[in-house]
C-alpha cells in the first residue's frame, strides 16, 4: 500500500462510479472511480481518478469527465478501496453512491477487481482536480514515544545523578564539619 504505480490498461467507463458528499477544498462534489482492465493480466483496478463539484441545482446532474479510449497509462499511488461514509438506504447502486462496496460491485460488473485501488496522482486533467490528502502514516505518534523515552532516560540520569554523586557528597561535608 501507499506506493507509487504506473500502469496500463483500458478504461471501463460505464461502470463510473461517482461517490457522494465527498469534499476537497472546502467545497462539496464526488470522487469519480473507474475500473482500469489492465494490459497482459486481465485484471481491473478501480482507479480514484479525482474531484469533481456537485452541482447544486440539480444533485442528480453529472458533470462532464473526460474518459480517453483505448490503451492508457496511469500514475498513483496503491491504496486501499475508498473510505466509508455513513450510508443510507437506496444508495447502493446507480451511478452516484454514498460507499462503494467492492465484493458487491465485482458481482454488479463481473470484473475481477483487486481488494486495493489505485489513487490517480499528477496534473488536474479530464475535468478532475486530484489534491489528495497525504496517508496518516501515524508519524507523529514515534515522535511522542521517542519525547517519552528520551525524558525517562533524563529522568533516570538525574536520579543515579542525585542518589549516587550528590548526596554522598552532602554526607561526606556534613561529616567533615563535625567536630
């Protein structure tokens, strides 16, 4: 997961899958997926091409989203499958949808989709933006234990430190200065 592809293959754009209520940049719209059958293998990939806005006059109106024919070559990054929003009732198929469920969209297209997806990097092109959130690799979480782990062994050099050099030196003026 999380690294960087390029491969090639066919778009399947009549299995275009827009998820809803999807923002990027403050505004409302949907990521716009579709399969890729790969060259040589057979195999299909869901490609997370990028963002479109939603139009807010009519929700149930697409935008326009270029899909070039024939063989091309695509740039991401793997991922895992699109993350799950709350559902409701009715959403689960169609061309606009709130989750993509890959077991059941694999039985809906009878394509053999991988478990992963593959998330769309580069230029906005195609009428699609594709600002992308960096993965949450739990980074900050190591500095926060190595923070922990470093003032501990502070804490132990200041009591071996204390108990070892200091005091004994405090008992040994006090018991010079006794006569």
């Amino acid at each position: 997961m999380y690294r960087q592809a390029v491969l090639q293959g066919v778009w399947q754009p009549r299995h275009t899958v827009y998820l809803d209520n999807r923002p990027m940049g403050g505004r409302t719209g949907f990521w716009v997926l579709t399969p890729l059958v790969l060259q040589g293998t057979g195999q299909t990939i869901v490609v997370q091409r990028g963002w479109v806005p939603r139009d807010f006059a009519d929700r149930t109106r697409l935008p326009q989203v270029l899909t070039p024919p024939g063989l091309v070559e695509v740039a991401g990054r793997i991922a895992p499958p699109p993350s799950k929003l709350y559902e409701f009732s009715g959403m689960e198929v169609g061309s606009i949808r709130q989750n993509l469920d890959m077991a059941a969209f694999r039985l809906e297209t009878g394509l053999p989709l991988l478990e992963a997806s593959l998330l769309q990097t580069g230029a906005p092109t195609e009428g699609l933006l594709r600002d992308w959130a960096t993965p949450d690799r739990g980074v900050d979480t190591h500095y926060g234990y190595a923070f922990q782990w470093f003032g501990l062994c502070g804490g132990v050099v200041f009591l071996y430190l204390w108990f070892q050099v200091i005091v004994p030196f405090r008992v040994f003026l006090r018991a010079r200065r006794r006569p």
